[in-house]
C-alpha cells in the first residue's frame, strides 16, 4: 500500500513538472483572476472545472485588444470584408468605403481604415459619419492635430452625432493636444447627457489632475454603482474603463 501511495505521489509530482501542465494551470489561473475582476461569478465557478478556454473564446475575446473602450458599433468578420472589396470592385460607392474602413477599425488595423475613409471621402466629403470616424481612427494613430478639424466639424454640425461618442474622441483629442480646461468642459456636457464610463472616468482623472478629488470621487462611484446593475454586454463593452474607475478608486480611498 505504501508504495502504491509513494507511486501517486511520484506521478502527481511528474505531471506539476511538465512544461504543459505548467502552461495549463498558469492560463486557468489568469481567467479567473479575469473573471473574478469582472464578477462574471458562473464562469468563475467554470474555470474551476478547467473550461478557461470557453471563458476566453466566449468573454474574453469579445472586444478588440488594441480597441477595448473605444469600439464602433457592429460585429464585422472576414467574409463581410470580402463582401465590401467586391461590392467596391463593381459600384465604387462612398458608403462601402466607409463600411470597410469600420471593419478594419474593430480589426485594429487602422492604417486600413484610415485609407478606407479617405477613400470614401474623396467620392463624398461631406458625409458626417465618414469624417467622425476618421477622425476617430486618426487619433487612435496618435495624430490629434490631424483629427482635430474632421471632429470639431462634426460636432459643430451635429453635437449628439454617434450617440455623443464624436463628442468623446473630440474630448480625447483635446487631452491629446494638451489644452485640457476645453476637454473638461466637453466631458461635461457628455456627462450632463449620458452616463458612458469612458466619459465620467475620462473626466475624473481630469477633476484629480486638478487637485479636486471629491468631483472625481462623485464620478467614479456613479461609475462603479452603474456597473453592478448594467447588462452583461455593457459590462464587456465597458469593462476597460471600469477598471480604470477601481484604480482610481482606489487612489482616492
């Protein structure tokens, strides 16, 4: 019996020296951590039972590692590529332009998507949506000058343009170029008409810049309350900002 028992102990032992099960258990350890951040509480109780790998197909993945926070709206995949490079090939429409250049956007390939809106501009210049979203992925490029005059165009011709999220990249924009009192005030007219996370986090590390950590704490715990209470898709769609709200929290605690 003893060495039936001396045998297990040798081959557990065998098994936590291999370089795969090493590899396994670290990746299963870093989904949980995951999950437990998001307090996604069922999947936690499944990566328990080794199905990691469904958490980062399913949860994980949901949103572009170079984008997260920063996402258009619509799922895109290679086929709809496809779809558009023909649709291009045979009609040379402004809209399909524009369509490809949101793909390339969510694929984090945006010197794609930079030469996609172009595109489409030079067959429309004036389409609002064409011009926001380049001036979005401009900035995602690190050129907010180049932005700049595209975003304040469209939000000067409509202010609410993408549910206030032209509004937020001309904010971010704004930062980027260092005038940051004007980037207050435009995160606080988006928060005075929305509740977006990527806005009041944005404004608080603004408010605590300025030496006022009691508004940036209001921000952040209206930020945190929300996502207790915010649908599973919110809180993927969100997740990045929320986690900038706990470390600020943290900070001012």
């Amino acid at each position: 019996m003893l060495g039936s028992l001396l045998d297990t102990l040798g081959h557990i032992q065998y098994l936590w020296s291999s370089p795969l099960v090493l590899a396994f258990t670290a990746f299963q350890i870093w989904m949980l951590v995951d999950a437990i951040r998001q307090r996604e509480w069922l999947w936690v109780l499944l990566i328990l039972f080794g199905l990691g790998f469904w958490y980062y197909f399913y949860v994980y993945r949901s949103s572009p590692t170079a984008l997260r926070g920063f996402e258009l709206p619509g799922a895109q995949n290679r086929r709809r590529i496809k779809e558009l490079q023909a649709q291009i090939h045979h009609l040379d429409k402004p809209h399909h332009y524009y369509q490809l250049g949101d793909v390339y956007f969510r694929q984090s390939k945006l010197e794609r998507a930079e030469a996609a809106y172009r595109a489409a501009l030079e067959r429309d210049p004036q389409d609002i949506d064409t011009r926001a979203h380049l001036g979005a992925c401009l900035l995602r490029q690190k050129k907010p000058a180049d932005a700049r005059p595209l975003l304040e165009g469209v939000v000067a011709e409509n202010p609410r343009h993408d549910y206030g999220y032209s509004l937020m990249a001309l904010a971010e924009d704004l930062k980027a170029l260092g005038e940051t009192d004007a980037a207050k005030k435009i995160w606080l007219q988006v928060t005075e008409n929305h509740s977006y996370p990527r806005a009041k986090v944005q404004l608080a590390e603004l408010h605590l810049a300025a030496g006022h950590p009691e508004l940036a704490r209001a921000e952040i715990d209206e930020v945190l309350a929300d996502d207790v209470h915010a649908p599973g898709f919110q809180r993927k769609r969100d997740r990045v900002w929320v986690r900038r709200a706990r470390a600020l929290r943290r900070k001012l605690s």
